[in-house]
C-alpha cells in the first residue's frame, strides 16, 4: 500500500514538473533577436559593406598590393583629384620620409631612391 501511493505521487509530481518546450530562436527582430551589421546596415554604409564583399576597396583601407618600383611596374597612388603627395621611405630601416607631390601622367621617381610612382584616378562610391 506505501508502496503503491509513492509511486502515484512520484507519478503526479514527474507530469507536473515537465518542461514546456521552447520555440526555436530566430535571429529576427520580432524574436527578440540582435541584426546582423548587414541586416542593419542602409545608405552609404550598405553600399560600402556590399563593395567589400564583392572584393572592392572604395576607401582604399586594405592594404595596397606590392609593385616593383620599376619604370615598367610604377607604385599606384589612387588619388580623386590630379595630384597628391607621397611620401618614400627608401631603406628599409630607414627613419626619414622623402615627401613629394605626384601629379597625374607618367610614372615619377623618388627623388632620393629611383622608385617609380604613377598616380591614377579614384572613384569614391557616393
């Protein structure tokens, strides 16, 4: 007879205490979710991060690829107006910049290492 009522209450009280299943998550807003930066993103900024994803640069903030220097292979500056200045660190461990105004057609040298520049046109994306 004990044995029979602790297992009724035994009984009731696992039923009792289940555990309400709860919906799946969803990143959305109506869930309560945080947006992603491309979910939230408009205007410039989504132009921006969708010229990034395609592989483009619009604010030149990656870092530039390697060029010789050579006459045939020029330094490219990007550049929205016909010249710009440049500045040459010409030795590796060197700690004086040579600064110089490149402007727009053929490549120009460092006045103090050779190193040829070419200055070429930039598009901003707005």
């Amino acid at each position: 007879m004990a044995s029979r009522l602790l297992l009724r209450t035994a009984f009731r009280a696992a039923t009792s205490c289940r555990v309400a299943r709860a919906p799946a998550l969803s990143r959305c807003m109506a869930a309560g979710g945080i947006p992603t930066d491309e979910e939230q993103a408009t205007g410039l900024e989504k132009i921006i991060m969708k010229a990034m994803k395609e592989g483009a640069d619009p604010y030149n903030m990656m870092k530039p690829k390697n060029y010789a220097g050579s006459k045939a292979d020029p330094h490219l500056v990007p550049s929205i107006t016909n010249k710009r200045i440049v500045g040459c660190v010409c030795e590796e461990d060197n700690t004086a910049v040579i600064w110089f105004w490149l402007h727009e057609g053929e490549a120009q040298r460092c006045p103090s290492c050779g190193s040829h520049y070419k200055l070429v046109p930039h598009e901003l994306p707005h």
